[in-house]
C-alpha cells in the first residue's frame, strides 16, 4: 500500500540528502569548508547539466529569434563602470559588534514588514530608527545580541589582480570577476549584428559562471558567491516592447510547469521600485519551503536603452541599429529573462522531493521529470556473485549507456537497489534475473513513481525506452 504523503521540508534535510546521495558537497571540506560556495557531486552534475540543456534547447535550438554566446568571465574594467556597478552594485551590511556575525540589513528589516527592496544603507537606517521609536528592536541572527552596528552600504563586486606579475596584489591591475553574465552579451551585441544573421527583435543567451561577494545566512545554493546564470537578452524596437514582454513572461512561466514545477509553488514578484532605467520588473518567485518561503527564481526585466548606451558613451562607439524597411535609426532597448542555475536545481529537488509511506515503510523518492533526471536507468544482476547474470547485464549496459546515463549496480538486495534509485530520481531500473538467462531473454523493468514492474524482451529495450524516456 502506497500512501502518498509531501512532509515538511527543512534545510538540514536539504543538505544532508544532497550530500548523502551526491547532489551537492559543501567547498574545501576537507579543509573545514569555506563559506557560501558548493561542489556538484556526481548526481548534482547531471540535474544541473540537464537542465542546463533543455534551457539552452528551449531558449536557443527551438529559436529562430536567439542565438548564443560564451564570452569570458574577465572583462575590460570599464564594462563594470559604465554598468554602474563599480558605484552602485551594493547591499545594505549590519554588523553584529559581539559576535560578529555580517547580515543583510533590508532582510534584517524586511523580518518586520517592511518592503525593503533597493532601499539603500541610508534608507534603511531611517527605517531602524522608526522601528526603534515603536520599541522594536533589530537582533543579532546569530546570538541575538542587539549591539549592532547602522547599515552600511558593502560592494558586491569581486576583485582580482591580471597582468604584469606582481608581488603583492595592487591597484594597478585591477580586474573584476563578472557579477552577472550578461556584460557580455551587451558587449558583443554589434559583433553579433556583425555576422549579418539576425535582425529585430532577437535574442543573445548565455550561460556561465558569476560572482558576488554576498553577505550569506544559511541559505545553501539559493545564495552563493560563485554562481551560474542562465541570461537572454531581448534587443528590440520599444514599439514592440510590451507585446514580446508579455510573451516571453508566458514562455519562461511556461517552461518551469513544461519540466514539472508544480503550479501553486511558483508566483510572480511585481517590482514596485524600479531601477531608473526600467519599465517594468516582474520576478518568477519559487516557494522555497526550505528557506521559509517564497524567493526569487529568474528575473523577466524590461532594461530600456540603458545598457547598450551606456558602453557606447564609454567605449565611444557607436551601437544603433538601422532599420532597413524603415531607415529608422534607434539604440535598441533591451528585455531580459534572467536565471540563476544553481537556484533552478534547489527549486526542481525541494520540488521533487517526496516521502511516501509504503507499508509502513518511509520511501524517498525524487519525482524528477525524466528528461532532468541525473541517471535514466539504472541496470541490476539479481546476484552478483552470478557470473552469467554480471554478464548479461554488463552486455545491456553497454549498449544503453551510449544511448542514456546508466548506473550499473550489483550491491546488496534488490529492494535496497531500488530505494537508492529512488532517492535519485531514477525514471527506470531493469533487473536481470535467471528467467533471462534461461528462458526468455527478457528482464523486469520497474516504473519509478508507479513502482510497477513488467517484462520486456532485451531486443525490444531500446524501443521501450525511446518511447519512454
Ligand atoms: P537577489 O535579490 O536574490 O539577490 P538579484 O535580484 O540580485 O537576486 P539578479 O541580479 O536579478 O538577482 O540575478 C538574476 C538571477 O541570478 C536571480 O534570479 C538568481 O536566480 C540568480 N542569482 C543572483 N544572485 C545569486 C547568488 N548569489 N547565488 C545564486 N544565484 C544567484
């Protein structure tokens, strides 16, 4: 008897099934850790390269209107100024004077009802001071001292040194580490143009790595300093502005229920306080259950002209387009579907997760969309001590291994087996008994979320799983 059952979800049971199954390894451990960076162990790779893919598939192969890019993560330190975020790209830091500890300031205020969002040190201090005038105090996250520090504005930006050797790291060669990908999609927008493949409306995407050096709280992968974003960005005319804003906020919504993120965990976030150069700012929001609720997933921005503007003052070139029915020239405003990776896996696992109760037993299955799955089969002998079982199974994982990811596994019973490709996601599991080898070449291949099991014929397994997987 199978009785179905979502129980709560915490962030230590988060932690320790990623780390017990291979999901994710916090950094340096060995060297007792370092903060707010993650490993991918040999199962997170997989879901995360997966749904690497099926985004790239969705947002670049199946589009007439994207093309992509992989520019580099250092960048001319002007890209940065001309952005704005060498003077703007901050967030509000309290400290706590006893213990130490570093906090988010609006999330500190934010705890007590305020909408704190972009609101500056300055602002936030005035805030604290309203706060205090109605007895309400802010607390130490940590050790709930309330000696703390005023908010004070701390830089995001991360800071490297290239160039010339040197023996100390000096000012002279500075470099920044990206803190978003999508620099370098402005930045090769007329080298794109260049190729004489695209015309308005269309799209550059890009994925790769970003830092921030953030002020983190117990947050696992949703806030890291070295992170992975998946950005496209829109070069359009602004008459069709809202019309394609529109469509893409439908298409990306649509692709987070297409791979099975489930409808009532998902929201949108209306920015009310825009940045100056922005229309319109809507967030896909994602119920973090682990982290007490709803937060921010990907981002769908309309940014105006600002950006490519912005490089052609610094850079003094010149980044208009023509129309060539029109002859209309314009600098081409810019929307943005923006998502954070390492963000995507944590929502698709929290979704996923699932503990059910199977005669009196608890199950923990990973009800992973079988495209996203990190392995699609997983091969068993019965016994492995078996020589023509180990055989046979061997031979049947290497002809679907070139096809799927496979795991081959012949340790401890058949029931224990399962559960460990359970815990995984694994859509499919065949085991190769003696009926196979003696008599009818078949094998019993069991359904994960049915837990149904059914004979197929060996010769007949690459058809099933083309029709299945
Ligand atoms: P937040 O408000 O949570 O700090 P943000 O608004 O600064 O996020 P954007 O700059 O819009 O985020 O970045 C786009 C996406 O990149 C986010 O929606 C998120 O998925 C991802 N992202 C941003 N910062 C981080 C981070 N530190 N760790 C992991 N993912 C991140």
């Amino acid at each position: 008897m199978k009785n179905e059952e979502k129980k709560e979800i915490t962030i230590e049971k988060m932690v320790s099934f990623c780390k017990r199954r291979g999901f994710v390894f916090p950094s340096s451990e060995i060297y007792g850790g370092f903060a707010a960076v993650y490993d991918y162990g040999p199962m997170g790779v997989e879901l995360k390269n997966n749904l690497e893919r099926m985004w790239w598939k969705d947002m670049v192969q199946r589009r007439e209107d994207v093309v992509g890019l992989d520019s580099a993560i250092f960048m001319h330190p002007t890209t940065w100024e001309a952005s704005g975020h060498i003077d703007g790209f901050d967030d509000p830091q309290i400290d706590c004077r006893d213990c130490k500890t570093r906090m988010r300031a609006d999330h500190m205020v934010e705890a007590f009802g305020i909408n704190a969002d972009k609101m500056t040190a300055d602002e936030i201090n005035k805030q604290i001071e309203k706060l205090e005038k109605e007895d309400k105090k802010l607390k130490c996250i940590n050790c709930q001292s309330e000696n703390l520090t005023p908010a004070k504005n701390f830089s995001l930006m991360v800071k490297s040194n290239l160039g010339s050797p040197t023996d100390k790291l000096s000012e002279e060669n500075v470099v920044y580490l990206r803190p978003e990908t999508c620099g370098g999609i402005y930045l090769n927008y007329k080298n794109v143009m260049d190729t004489g493949r695209v015309k308005l409306p269309f799209g550059i995407a890009q994925t790769g790595k970003a830092f921030r050096n953030e002020i983190i709280a117990r947050q696992f992968i949703f806030r890291t300093r070295e992170f992975e974003q998946m950005e496209m960005q829109y070069f359009l005319n602004p008459k069709e502005m809202d019309k394609k804003y529109e469509e893409w906020k439908e298409t990306r919504w649509n692709w987070y229920l297409e791979y099975g993120i489930k409808e009532e965990n998902i929201r949108w976030y209306k920015h009310e306080k825009l940045s100056h150069y922005a229309a319109q700012a809507y967030d896909i929001e994602y119920n973090f259950e682990a982290l007490g609720g709803f937060k921010e997933l990907e981002g769908i921005h309309q940014r105006g002209d600002w950006d490519l503007s912005q490089h052609s003052k610094f850079s003094g070139q010149k980044l208009e387009y023509r129309d060539p029915i029109t002859e209309e020239t314009f600098i081409p405003h810019i929307m943005e579907t923006s998502a954070g990776l390492n963000r995507m896996v944590f929502a698709f696992l929290h979704d996923a997760y699932t503990e059910e109760d199977v005669d009196g037993e608890t199950r923990v299955v990973l009800k992973l969309d079988k495209r996203i799955a990190p392995v699609k089969v997983a091969i068993f002998p019965l016994q492995k001590n078996k020589e023509e079982l180990v055989e046979k199974a061997r031979e049947i994982y290497k002809e679907l291994s070139s096809h799927y990811m496979c795991e081959f596994d012949e340790s401890g019973s058949i029931g224990k087996r399962y559960r460990r490709q359970d815990e995984i996601g694994t859509p499919y599991c065949i085991t190769i008994d003696f009926e196979t080898v003696e008599k009818d070449d078949s094998v019993t291949v069991r359904d994960r979320d049915t837990m149904k099991q059914e004979r197929v014929k060996v010769k007949d397994l690459k058809q099933f799983f083309s029709q299945n997987l």
